[in-house]
C-alpha cells in the first residue's frame, strides 16, 4: 500500500493476490482489484491530456485559417451572381459554425510539448516566408480593422542556418508577428546571433508595451489574453515550441517605445 500510494502508475508494484480467507484476505483482494482500476483511470487522464494539448494547437491554427475564409466568403457574397448568390450563405454558415466550434472546444482542453520534425534550414528564408504570410494573411483576419503597412524587417543573416523543427517556429514567429500587429506596432524588426552553439533570436516592435495584467498572466493558457477574440494562447504555444527545441522565450523589454521577445534556441538539435 505504501509503495502503491508513493507511486501508483507504476504496474510492476502490483500487489500479490491473498488467498487468505479471512477479512484481511478479502481487504487485500479489493486493494488489488482497486489499485488496477486506478492505474487505468490515471492512464486515461494523461492520454486525455495530451489530446486536449493537440486539440487547442490545431484550434489556435485552424481559427486563423477560418477568420481567412470568412472574409473571402464576405467578398463572394458582393459578387453578382445568382449560383454565388446561393451557395455563398450557405458556405457562411458553414464556417461560422466551424468557428464557434473551435471557440468551445479552446474552452475545454489544455496544453502540452508538440512532437518535433527537425530539419536544417535557413533561418532568413523562414523569417522571410513568416513575413509574406502576415503581410498576405488578411487584416481582418489579425483582427486590423483599418488598413496598415505592416513592415516586417528581416535583419537576419543570409547564412545563418538552423536545425530545428521548421513548422513550429515559424507558429512562434507568425504568433510574435501577430501579437506584435495587433497590438498596434507598425514595424518588427528580427535579428538574430550564433553565441556558441546557440542562436539568440530578437523579435522587437514598436508597438504601446505589454499592459501590466498581460505580463502577470503571461504564458497562462487561456488567461494572459486582454484582445477581444483573443484566446491566450498564441505565447503558450511558443513557449512550449522553445521548450521541446530545449530553448527558452524571454519577454527582454517592453514599454512605451515597444516590445522585445527573445529566442534562445540551441543551433543544432542534440543528439
Ligand atoms: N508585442 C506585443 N505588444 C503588446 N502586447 C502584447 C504583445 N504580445 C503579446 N501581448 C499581450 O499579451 C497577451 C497574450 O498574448 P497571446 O498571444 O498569448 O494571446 P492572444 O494574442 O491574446 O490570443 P491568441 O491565442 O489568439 O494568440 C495579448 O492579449 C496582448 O495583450
Ligand atoms: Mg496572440
């Protein structure tokens, strides 16, 4: 009982079964059958776990990919014709659902480590490729009500090569980005250094600053957010991509003038 209660996911410490007839044979017996009841409910919980953590991930991404959807099926509706006319209510439909129901499920679940695929790749070309998504992504879509020039400066060197898992930090970057654009910047400015055999990665802004609450809340799931639609995830996931990449995220400054996160992230994965 003592070796089962320090810990109780561990199978090898089953009990021997008594064959007692007596009530501590009978005690011993359900202990048994408990002990294994147990050992599957906790099993259950971590697997539930971790599919929660892969719920809100695909959620965080796909609400973007469907804000995009909704502002083309916006467009549709102005186009006159009466077969587009038709079916563009119903694709309308169809979406608005499709958000609200990954607003819901973000409610239920929670976070965890993703799985990594690490490649070697140019870090300036990924930065690049970032750019060009945010300057495509609708604005809309960031939330941007009036039309701005996001300026997005890739300052980071033509040779600098990285291995690391390429999808998940450009998640990182596109979050920064976007954090960045929607919280009033005009201009982010990235650059990066090898220091040994890491890279240190500034992501700096000139937007207002990190309000007071979004710095005691940061990197909370679900509550750091003060942007109306916002879900408080986007830091999270970064800081759990660094995490798996055995790097770190670090809020280096933030005030009036703008805000600075860092990446440090080992240059090549260990092995
Ligand atoms: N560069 C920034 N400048 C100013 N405020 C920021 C910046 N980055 C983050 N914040 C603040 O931190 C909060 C948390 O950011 P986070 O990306 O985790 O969540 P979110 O952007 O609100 O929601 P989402 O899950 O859609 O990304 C934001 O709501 C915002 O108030
Ligand atoms: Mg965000």
């Amino acid at each position: 009982m003592t070796e089962f209660r320090k810990d109780p996911e561990n199978e090898s410490g089953a009990t021997i079964l008594s064959n007692r007839s007596d009530e501590i044979g009978v005690a011993s017996r359900e202990l048994a059958v408990m002990q294994q009841e147990l050992r599957t409910a906790l099993k259950q919980k971590t697997r539930l776990a971790a599919l929660g953590a892969a719920v809100a991930k695909i959620n965080h991404d796909l609400r973007n990919s469907l804000a995009t959807a909704v502002l083309v099926s916006d467009r549709l509706a102005n186009i006159d014709d009466p077969e587009v006319k038709r079916v563009t209510p119903r694709l309308y439909d169809s979406i608005n659902r499709a958000v609200i129901l990954c607003g819901q499920t973000l409610t239920f679940v929670g976070d965890g480590s993703p799985e990594m695929k690490p490649t070697l790749f140019h870090l300036h070309e990924l930065v690049a490729e970032v750019g060009a998504a945010l300057r495509s992504t609708d604005l809309a879509a960031l939330g941007l009500e009036q039309p701005r020039v996001l300026d997005w400066q890739n300052k980071v060197d033509f040779e600098l090569d990285l291995e690391a898992d390429r999808q998940q930090l450009f998640r990182v970057f596109s979050n920064l980005g976007q954090n960045a654009y929607q919280a009033g910047a005009s201009e982010v400015r990235i650059s990066a250094d090898a220091v040994g055999d890491d890279i240190g990665i500034d992501i700096a802004d000139n937007g207002p600053g990190l309000a007071r609450e979004a710095v005691d809340q940061l990197y909370k799931p679900f509550s750091g957010s003060l942007r109306d639609g916002g879900t408080g995830l986007g830091l999270v996931i970064a800081r759990d991509i660094m995490h798996a990449h055995n790097g770190e995220i670090i809020l280096l400054e933030t005030g009036k003038s703008g805000t600075t996160f860092r990446l440090n992230v080992p240059r090549r994965v260990a092995e």
